[in-house]
C-alpha cells in the first residue's frame, strides 16, 4: 500500500486571498497561495537564481518573482514565457481547518 504524503503545514484561518503564506515542513519552504477556494503550494525557491518568492506579486493565477519579475503561473508552475522551465508544485488541499499538502520531503 503506498504510503501517505499528505501532511498539514497551516490552519486554513491563516490564508488571506492572493497572498503568499511560506511553510517550511521538513525544512523546506513553500508557500501557500489562496486563489477562491483554491489553494495552490509552491516550492519557495525561484528556478532563475533561487531567489525566495514569498514577496513576489499573486496576479489571478500568477506570482511574480521579487528578484527579477520571472512571473510563473501557480497552477502548474510554469514559467510563462518558457513553459518547459517550473517552480516545482504540490498538490493541496483543505481538510478540518488545515491545509494539507502532499510532500514527501523530496526535491527536484
Ligand atoms: S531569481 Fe527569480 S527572477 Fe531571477
């Protein structure tokens, strides 16, 4: 049986709508970004030259890096203007107050 990955890293209460919230479950930081009722996890770790992202601009679906305006599209963390370039992602989701990310600890 494959087993869970799924691990709470935030009380839901915390999220304000288009606002970067950084987690560091095993110490690895990613944020949380809240976009209507859903929440998308990024790793906070720009793929350009590994600037943190927590400052960056949310627009809609997109987070604008703080250090040189990279702008990825937190859906699937693609660099728009060079799709095959990514923020590594997770999936998350809401169960009883907290904010569930699916994280085994590993990094691409
Ligand atoms: S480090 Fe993010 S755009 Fe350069």
């Amino acid at each position: 049986m494959p087993v869970s990955t799924w691990i709470a890293v935030a009380e839901t209460a915390r999220l304000q709508e288009g606002v970067p919230l950084l987690v560091k479950p095993k110490g690895i930081g990613i944020l949380l970004i809240k976009r209507g009722a859903e929440i998308f996890a990024v790793r906070n770790k720009c793929p350009h030259m590994a600037c943190p992202m927590e400052q960056g601009e949310v627009d809609e679906f997109e987070l604008t890096c703080p250090c040189h305006g990279w702008v990825f599209d937190i859906r699937d963390g693609a660099f728009v203007r060079a799709p095959e370039i990514k923020v590594e992602t997770y999936a998350a989701k809401v169960e009883g107050g907290d904010v569930l990310i699916d994280f085994d600890g590993e990094t691409g």
